[in-house]
C-alpha cells in the first residue's frame, strides 16, 4: 500500500478525504501525534480508523484520516503518483 491516499467521498456534503496508512504497531502514537499537531481529537474513532475534519463548510469538507494496517501488512513510498480531477 501507498503511505497515502487521497480519495473523494460519497455521503453528506461533497469530502475530499487524505488518508494516512499507518503501521499496525505505530497507529496509537500517530493518532496522538495528529492530536497533538492539530490540537483537536478526532471526530470519528473506530478501533483501526480515525478522521480528523480540518475545514468544513455546508457543502464542503477537507478531512485527514488515519487508517490502521493489517500486522505484517506495510506502507510503502512510491517513486510517483497521479492525481485525477473531475471538473
């Protein structure tokens, strides 16, 4: 897997979602780390995803979400990415 995502959701006002894959071991800490950073906890917690909403107006919001990963199951950096807009 990627070390990130971008991806856009579909429900409620139009979510334009960055998520960060976390190891299994280090998820707990890079949730308190975002906490920290953002002094705000998250506003959805489930036991291996979070999401924090870094700016929301009534028809749109921009969202950080850490997503936990299998054990044995690794992020990994890619050499290049693209991004696709739809306009």
């Amino acid at each position: 897997l990627p070390v990130w995502g971008i991806r856009r959701v579909h429900c409620g006002p139009e979510i334009l979602r960055v998520t960060l894959y976390c190891s299994f071991d280090n998820y707990e800490d890079a949730v308190r780390l975002y906490e920290m950073i953002l002094q705000k906890e998250a506003t959805m917690q489930k036991s291996s995803f979070c999401v924090f909403v870094l700016y929301a107006t009534q028809i749109i919001a921009v969202q950080l979400c850490l997503k936990q990963l299998p054990i044995g199951v690794a992020a990994e950096p890619k050499e290049s990415s693209a991004l696709q807009f739809k306009v």
